[in-house]
C-alpha cells in the first residue's frame, strides 16, 4: 500500500520542503537531543565526526558533517568514492547497466552527454548506496582534472531495495549531477543520484551549484577551461540526506577478468590497485 502511494506522492516538493526544514537553527539543547536520537537511530559513531555534537545546529549541518582528519587513509591505485554499500557492478554490455537482478538501464540516458558515453560505452560501473547511517561527503577516487559537470533535473524516487527492484530507469530518472574527470588512465564519471529526501546535493568545486531548487529545474552543463586539478581523496560534493553514487570508467582503468567485492566500503579503500 505505502509502495503505491509513491507514484502519486509529489517527491520533488516533499523533498524540497525536508530539506528547508532539516536546516531549521533549533536551540542548542533541542538539536543536541535530535542528533542523540538520530544517531542511536542509525547507529552513527559520533567519535568519527569533526566537531563535538554541541557544535552543531541544525540536523542538516549534522547530516554533512565532516570527519576527524585522517580517519580515511587514501590507499593505493582506485579507490571507493564514498561511505556506501558496493550494490552492483560489472562491465557495460552494450552500452546497459545493471540496476538490479532482471533490470537494465541505458548509459546513453544516464550520462545526457554523446561525447562522454562514447568513451564510457564499453568500460565498467559501479554502484553505491549510502544509508543514513554513513558519512555522505563524496571524494574523487582517482586523481585527475574535472573538466565538465552536467546537471540533470529528474524525479526522485527512492533508491531503496524495492525502488531499485521495481522502478524502470530509477537511475537515469532520478536527478543527478554527472562530474567528469580526466585522468592519466582514462576518462570517468562520478555521479551524484538524488532520491526522496535527499534532493539537494552540492559540489565542492562549483559553490554556485544546488539541486532540487523547487523554484528552477533546469539544466546546466559547465565545461571547465583551464580543468580544475584534483588528487585522490579529495571532496567532490555532498549528499544532504543518503542516496546513490555512481562511478562509470574507461574500461583502461581495470584489467579484463578483474573481480570485485560486494558489501559495505569505506571512503578511501582499495577499489582496485592500478
């Protein structure tokens, strides 16, 4: 029943008003007692978080909190991009990706971009969600050059087990940003997903940029002249409530035959040693 009321539910505007709410300044005792609440909720380790909880004021400015530093050794070759659940990955057949057991989608329609998926066509994706429960900054997991970003306004459905399961095309429906690198291995595609309560996303090199604004739903593509340098490890954006990240590469990056884990990873780790 709750599944049904989804199709008709305006997603966008209950995301969009979450979010305004979510940044609400409460009395410091109040937020202290949410986040308390938040954090044995889902289980977050509040030693990992940058400052102390009586530092935060507002649930948002808690939902993106930074880490102590050096709690993320950037270790060798590719690496996870974010906090997350490893949930699929594989080489792209034919241009599809695999969104759950039974279900395609096109990487045409995911990336919007003819010159990109060009390059991506035949490489290899990897699919990470990111519960509540994890740090939602995302970092380049390759060093390299961003030299375009595209945003791409869309629905935002959830992006949990039954979403993925049921919805066709969740991904390349759902709002999303597309951050393009340039590396010495190839080209890939790190992209951000939006979902139910998670519209609003920014990048850490493009201040100007913010989805979901209920007010303006429209496209940007931005080409960067001279591309903005960037090493593994550093902040690329930031998920204000859980969702997806998305990393499609250049099959140069990895050796056919290659085999990947599934389950939960942490920032910084070893995807692959190049």
């Amino acid at each position: 029943m709750f599944y049904s009321i989804l199709y008709v539910l305006p997603k966008n505007l209950i995301s969009w008003t979450f979010g305004i709410i979510a940044q609400i300044t409460w009395p410091r005792m109040l937020i202290q007692v949410g986040i308390h609440y938040f954090a044995n909720a889902y289980k977050i380790d509040l030693s990992e978080a940058e400052k102390d909880i009586s530092e935060y004021r507002s649930l948002n400015d808690f939902f993106t909190r930074k880490l102590k530093v050096g709690l993320r050794p950037i270790s060798q070759g590719v690496v996870h991009p974010a906090d997350s659940v490893l949930t699929q990955h594989g080489r792209i057949q034919e241009g599809t990706l695999v969104q759950a057991k039974g279900k395609t989608y096109f990487l045409k329609d995911f990336l919007q971009d003819d010159v990109l998926f060009e390059r991506l066509s035949d490489g290899y994706f990897f699919t990470y969600y990111l519960c509540p429960t994890d740090y939602h900054r995302v970092h380049s997991p390759v060093s390299g050059y961003v030299t375009q970003s595209h945003y791409l306004p869309g629905k935002l459905w959830p992006v949990n087990q039954w979403s993925v399961q049921n919805i066709p095309d969740l991904f390349a429906i759902n709002e999303r940003v597309v951050t393009t690198l340039e590396t010495e291995q190839g080209y890939c595609a790190l992209v951000m997903v939006g979902a139910t309560n998670v519209g609003k996303m920014t990048l850490s090199y493009d201040q100007k940029l913010c989805t979901n604004r209920f007010w303006n739903r429209t496209g940007i593509q931005k080409k960067f002249r001279p591309p903005i340098a960037f090493k593994k490890g550093d902040e690329v954006g930031t998920f204000h409530m859980g969702s997806t990240v998305i990393m499609v590469y250049e099959k140069s990056f990895f050796k056919h035959g290659e085999s990947f884990n599934f389950g939960a990873v942490k920032m910084g780790q070893s995807l692959v040693k190049i």
